[in-house]
C-alpha cells in the first residue's frame, strides 16, 4: 500500500509539475510567435485567429497529441471532452457567478454556432474511438472554420486586433532571433510539460485503478483550463465579457476541431473507456447547448444560469468515475 501511495504521490509531483512546465511554456510560445509573425510581416488578423488561436490551445494540443502517439487514446480524446466541459461550465460558471455576463448578438449568431458545431462534430465522430480519416475531417473542419472567421465582421476584427496588440508591444524592438529562440524554447517547454503530464496521468490511472479517460476528464483537463480560468477572472472583475466568451468558445472550437484533429491523425485507435463516449461525450453536448440556450435566451449569463452550469460540471465528474 505504502509503495503504491508513493508512486501516485510521485506521479501527481509529475502531473503538476508537467502542467506549470505547459502553462508557461504556451504564454513564452505563443508571445513568441505572434511576435515573429508580425516580424515577418502576417496580417494581424492571421496572427490573431491562427497564431494566438493555436497557441492557447497548445497544451491540449501537444498532451493529446503525445498521448495518442503513445497508444493512449483514452487520455487524448478525455483531454479534448474534459477542457470543452470546464471551459462552458466551470469557468464560464465561475465568471457569471462574479458578473452577469453580456453577451453581443454577433457571438450569438455566429461564434456560438460555430463552437457548438465543432463540438457535435467531434462528439459524432469520437463515439467509438478516432480514426486517422476522422482526424482528417476534423482537421478540414478547422480550416473551414478559420475561414469563416477569416470573413468575420469588422468589429470582431477590431476585437482580435486588440488581443494581438498585447503581444506586439514595442513592435520596433522585435528581433528575428530573439523572438526566434523564445518561440523554440516555449515549444520544447510545451512538449516537455505534456511528456510530464502524460505519463503522471497514465500512472495514477494504473496505480489507483482508475480509466485514464477518467484521469485525463478531470485532473489533465482541469489543470490545462486552469490559465483560462484565471484569466476569465481577471477580465469578469473588468467587465470584458466579449472577451471572456469568445475566448471560451473559440477554445472549444479549436480544441473540438484541432486538438481532436492531432488525436486522431497521431494514434487512431479505439477507445478503451465506454463511458467516455457515452457520459463524457453526452455531457459536453448537454453543457455546450445549455451554455448557447442562456446566451440565446436573454442576451446574458447570469447568476442562477451560472448555478447551473457549475452543477452540470459538478455531477459530471463522479459520473464519468
């Protein structure tokens, strides 16, 4: 017993240790390659849907990726359901909670449906596991999205300008190699993090007993919508409610569509947990359609809606066990 404690003790050091790694390693990756694209010239709004967009989602990313090359299906599609769940219910809950939140008619009307379908799409096609022409979909998928985000409307543009404009301060001081080396060294941190991560997340699952679909919902998933949590904070104590729902959405879009994409071409296989295609894939639908009817219904999230959504997350969690 006191052997088997220790190895999960040993093995959560190396979860949490592979996800501060991530976390950081992301911001130094992203900053890094936004400023080398506005360096080599990319248009801002590129920057902004393809570079930032990507690199937000980088952790998922790279942990499913690795984790499904590793014949480890169950914690790559597990990564994909669990963030897509936190991201509607725990940190949109959290933020409703500190705020109402406001929603634009062009987030209902167009990034709300776009995130939803790319969740229904993956959720379709994860049922019985990824294969690698399912991951080609969700890969074509992506790139119809982007471009329909490429034909987005002008304030959204201006919107996604603003959040690019964080990352570019001081565009005359951008150097080519300096901005070169953070970008390599953030995604050798990112990849490092995920290897950490991966094989924690494989390792409690052993030891304890439990799925690694299971581990991956709820510790892997939780700890890579951790930054997204605070910063929805952050900005919900500055009312930037635009802000804190797109960047949900569009993190949902990308983990549905990319993440699941990178799973898929990676380590196609099936999935060993029945229970990650029925609760866990039944639960993200039911939360990203509640989340898109309180946004319909009145133009806002507010406290009790918020209530509920933290309720979903709450029962989800002991069910997928």
């Amino acid at each position: 017993m006191a052997a088997i404690m220790a190895a999960v003790l040993l093995a959560l050091l190396a979860v949490v240790v592979g996800l501060v790694v991530l976390t950081k390693a992301a911001d130094a990756f992203v900053e890094g390659a936004a400023r080398l694209s506005a360096a080599l010239k990319v248009p801002p709004v590129v920057i902004g849907a393809v570079v930032v967009g990507f690199g937000t989602s980088a952790p998922e990313m790279v942990v499913s990726g690795i984790a499904a090359s590793q014949d480890k299906l169950d914690i790559a599609v597990g990564n994909v359901i669990g963030s897509n769940i936190a991201n509607l219910s725990l940190v949109l809950g959290v933020s409703a909670l500190l705020c109402a939140m406001t929603v634009t008619s062009g987030i209902i009307k167009r990034e709300a449906p776009l995130s939803t379908a790319s969740v229904v799409l993956f959720a379709v096609l994860a049922q019985d596991g990824l294969e690698r022409w399912e991951g080609i979909v969700l890969a074509v998928g992506l790139v119809g999205a982007l471009l329909l985000i490429f034909r987005g409307s002008g304030s959204d543009n201006d919107e996604m300008l603003a959040e690019v404009d964080e990352y570019l301060e001081d565009r005359s001081s951008i150097s080519l190699r300096a901005e070169g080396f953070r970008t390599v060294l953030g995604l050798i941190g990112v990849v490092v993090g995920a290897q950490l991560t991966v094989e924690g997340a494989s390792t409690i699952a052993d030891e304890l007993g439990l799925g690694e679909g299971f581990v991956a919902v709820t510790l892997v998933a939780l700890g890579t919508s951790l930054p997204e949590l605070v910063t929805a904070i952050a900005a919900a104590r500055k009312d930037e409610h635009e802000l804190i729902i797109g960047n949900l959405l569009g993190s949902n879009l990308f983990n549905s569509l990319g993440v699941g994409a990178v799973a898929g071409i990676a380590g196609p296989g099936l999935l060993a947990d029945d229970k990650l295609a029925s609760i866990g894939v039944g639960s993200m639908l039911l939360i990203a359609f509640g989340a898109w009817f309180f946004m319909f219904s009145g133009k806002r999230v507010v406290r009790w809606e918020a209530i509920v959504l933290l309720g979903a997350y709450a029962v989800t969690l002991p069910l997928l066990a």
